[in-house]
C-alpha cells in the first residue's frame, strides 16, 4: 500500500461509517436525553414539551436540553449553613405565647401554620414590625437614610442594580458607608446585572465596595447551563437588625415623583424585629454559594428579641425561602395551604399571573367554595407573550366567579397575597413557574390583622380606576386573539 493512499482510504472510510454511525448515534442521544426529562423534570407538561423538543429537533433538542432544562444547582452554601438557622424551641410550653403552641393559640389561621411548618425549618417569631413602602418614592429614600445610619454591616442582593440615577445614589451611599468602617456586601444577579450597560458591579467595585455576581453565566460557555437558574431576591439588612425586602428593583423606574421614561409601580417594606435574621441567613448562604466567603458574627448576626411595643410590632412572622435546590417549592406549598384555609376572602396582586394546573384549580376551588377572590393585575405588561397567556387563563377564573381587575397606567410589578383579615405573603415570588421553580426567591408570611388591613386599604386604592375584566369581554375576543393566547399558553412551563 502507498502510504499517500492512507488519508484518501481514511476519508473512504469515514465516509462509509458516518451514514450509519449518524444515526445510531443520534438515537442514542435521543433516548438518552428524553429519558432523563422524563425521570427528573418535575412538571409533566414540561417534561412533555422537552421530549417533544428532543425528538422534533434531533440533536439541537438534546443540546437545548442539557444546557436549560436540567437543574444542576447544588448550593453548598445551603448543607453548610443551614445547621445554624434558627431553629423551633426545644420546650413548647402552652402557657408561653411566644412559643409554637402559643402562637398557634393567638392566630386565626393555625391550619396554616401547621403546613408551613412542615415545609420549612424556620419557626414563625413574634414581635415585629413591617411597614409598607409604596414606589421608589417611599423605598428608596428609606433605603439610602438607613445605609447612611449604618454602623456595622450592610447586606444587600437584588436581581437588577441598573446604572442610572437611582443607581448611583445607592453606589454613593454604600460607598460612604464603607469609608466610615462599615462592612458591605452587595451581591447582584449575573443576569439581572446586564439590564444596564455598562453594568453597576465595576462602578461599585471602584468604590470600594466588595460586590459580586451570582451564578455568572457568560463566561466560560459551558455555564450557559446555568442560565435559567436566576436570584430574584430582594433583601437589604444594617447592621443585622433591620430589613428591607419586597419586590422593588434598584432602578430610577420606580421613582414615580420623578417622571421616569418607563414608571413601574411597586411595592416594598421594611421590616425590624426577629424575622430580620431569617433575612440575614437567605443573604449569607447566597454570598457563600457566589464567593465562599462566611458572614458570621455579632457584626452580621447580632442577638435580635421581639420588639417591645407589641401594639406597633403586631406582626408574626417567618422568612420562606424558595428555590431549585433544597428549597424547591416551599412557596407553592405555602400559597396552595393559604388558599385552601381562606374562610372569606383571597386578594391577589402579581404581575405575571401564570399559575399552573393545580394552582389554578386551587383558585377556583377556592371560589367555588364560597370564599371571595379578587385578582388584580396590570394592564400593562412588559412581557408580551406572559400577558397573551395570561388572558387565554382568566375565562376559567372568571366563570367560576373570581373577580378579576386590571389596573390603569404604569406597568405595576407589585406582588402579594391577603388572606381573610390576617395573613400576609410579602416578598419576590411571582405567581408562574419561573418564580415557582427556576428563581431563587424570598418572602415573608405574616399575620397581623394591623398589617392585613393595611395591605387591603393599598389594594383598594389599586382598583381606583381599573377596570374590571368580564366574561362578555373574553367570550367576545377575535378569534386571532383567542389562537394568540392559547398558542401563549401552551409556553407556560417554560415562561
């Protein structure tokens, strides 16, 4: 054989091979692909989708797959951490309020509390206060006073820290705080980061400030993986004692008084008393997970007792933290336990309303079972496809009697849920299988009747001017609407 002949009778052979090697290897990763959606993805439908997606595109859809639809999050920070998370009381003495048995005594919805229980190590604490902040224009004056006052330690995550106006105040207040001796830590989402470029995490860093990105996914590109996998929290902690979480963005949108290109309403509270610890913990295993770094410490974590005003610290409280990992689907636990304890009324407010099979059912049995419910949501939205899918849900919701009303104006990104006269659920989550799932998230559940009432009075004042949706309206849609939203529906595992 002539050895130049060699490469001419490898390319023969490899032509030879490849027509047959091809597909036997394409249906190997077919298989092996659909089978593992098919025994770890959790949503049926979702799994459905992924397997049609591995058949329909051959390759293409196995690599979409490996790189979106498998959770590969394991927070070290949580199996480390978590042993030195407030834990319930060893004794439960009856006779003291403060314990489980106490508290069960005083609260109207102790079913409730039972359940989240059982889902959640934290145990509910006494003795705080939270106090609503309506916009940027309440928020974020709160917010940037109390880093100026900090002494010790300020804690911050958040899922979007634009560089604008709003931004840069933040970015001067923390970096003053820093030069005056106080620890900071700002953690960012990598994904939020890029919502304003350049982004806010070089200009922090210039400052002084110790800033990171969690779960970055740009570089290296085998991180893509992560992509889906997002911190949507809002949490902001001085000095370990007090607490601003909610579901405001740091960005001059939400500063109403000031006229910005793009309002957004929203809602925010600070937070004093014992369930500011819960707070602290979600932040320090977050920043352990994004730079292995350990908060502890009297700085961090300074000995907190119930407020001693219990006629202006009425709130009973717990932090819920929720995300792909450990915390998967406390949240869902929680809001499917508020509804199915509702005794008179439910009041929902969310931006991107996209519950699933059995929430929705959830709402509907809910209603059907005599307890009032009201949703309110925007008119506006900055997610087209989240609002054609949303709309093709409602006619289910509005037949069974659930009132549904859409607010006039701005895009309102305000999330939360009011129970009867006296429980609260506050914080990040949205109600879709992003926040339900895939997000990292935190909220708060509280029940006060003070609070309750306070929360139903900003409602209110959100129905001023809306509209309310009627069953008329949706049975008359065009017919190009109506394919519009159930085309859109059919994303919803995926929104």
């Amino acid at each position: 054989m002539i050895t130049g002949d060699r490469p001419l009778l490898a390319l023969a052979f490899v032509a030879d091979v490849l027509p047959i090697a091809l597909p036997i290897l394409g249906t190997l990763i077919l298989v092996i692909a659909a089978t593992h959606a098919v025994l770890n993805v959790r949503d049926a439908r979702a799994a459905a989708g992924w397997v049609g997606i591995i058949v329909a595109l051959p390759f293409v859809g196995a690599l979409l797959y490996w790189m979106l639809g498998i959770n590969r999050v394991r927070r070290r920070a949580v199996a480390l951490l978590r042993g030195r998370e407030p834990q319930r009381p060893v004794s439960d003495d009856p006779s003291d309020p403060d314990s489980p048995s106490g508290l069960l005594r005083t609260l109207a919805l102790p079913d409730l509390v039972r359940l989240i229980d059982s889902v959640t190590v934290r145990s509910l604490v006494s003795g705080n206060a939270v106090t609503p902040l309506v916009n940027g224009d309440e928020a974020f004056p709160a917010m940037l006073d109390a880093i100026a006052r900090a002494r010790t330690s300020i804690s911050l995550v958040t899922y979007i820290f634009d560089r604008d106006p709003t931004g840069l105040r933040f970015v001067e207040a923390l970096a003053a705080a820093r030069q005056r001796g106080v620890e900071v830590r700002v953690l960012i989402d990598a994904v939020g980061a890029r919502y304003s470029f350049p982004t806010i995490v070089r200009t922090l860093a210039r400052r002084g400030v110790e800033v990171a990105r969690f779960n970055p996914t740009f570089f290296p590109p085998w991180r893509w993986t992560y992509a889906n996998l997002r911190n949507h929290r809002k949490i902001m902690v001085i000095d370990g004692t007090l607490g601003f979480t909610g579901g405001i963005n740091l960005r001059h949108g939400h500063c109403i008084d000031e006229r910005p290109r793009r309002p957004v309403l929203d809602l925010h509270f600070r937070v004093e008393g014992p369930v500011v610890a819960h707070m602290q913990r979600t932040f320090a295993e977050d920043w352990f997970f994004a730079t292995r770094e350990r908060l502890d410490g009297e700085r961090w974590f300074p000995a907190l007792s119930p407020l001693p005003d219990r006629d202006l610290a009425d709130v009973v409280a717990r932090g819920i933290t929720d995300g792909p990992d450990l915390d998967i689907d406390k949240l869902r636990w929680a809001i499917l336990g508020a509804l199915s304890c509702a005794r008179r009324r439910v009041r929902i407010a969310t931006p991107y309303f996209l519950p699933e099979a059995e929430l929705l059912a959830a709402i509907t049995t809910t209603r059907l079972r005599g307890v009032e419910v009201e949703i309110v949501l925007s008119e506006a939205n900055n997610q087209l496809l989240v609002k054609w899918a949303c709309d093709a849900l409602l006619p289910e919701l509005v037949k069974a009697g659930c009132a549904v009303w859409k607010t006039l104006g701005p895009f309102d990104h305000s999330k939360v849920v009011v129970v009867d006269e006296s429980w609260v659920l506050i914080g990040s989550t949205n109600l879709d299988p992003r926040s339900l799932r895939l997000n990292f998230e935190f909220n708060v559940e509280c029940h006060s009747p003070t609070l309750a009432a306070r929360m139903h009075a900003i409602l209110d004042v959100k129905k001023t001017g809306a509209r309310r949706v009627t069953l008329y309206e949706l049975l008359r849609a065009s017919l190009p609407r109506r394919i519009r939203g159930g085309v859109a529906r059919l994303f919803i595992p995926y929104l």
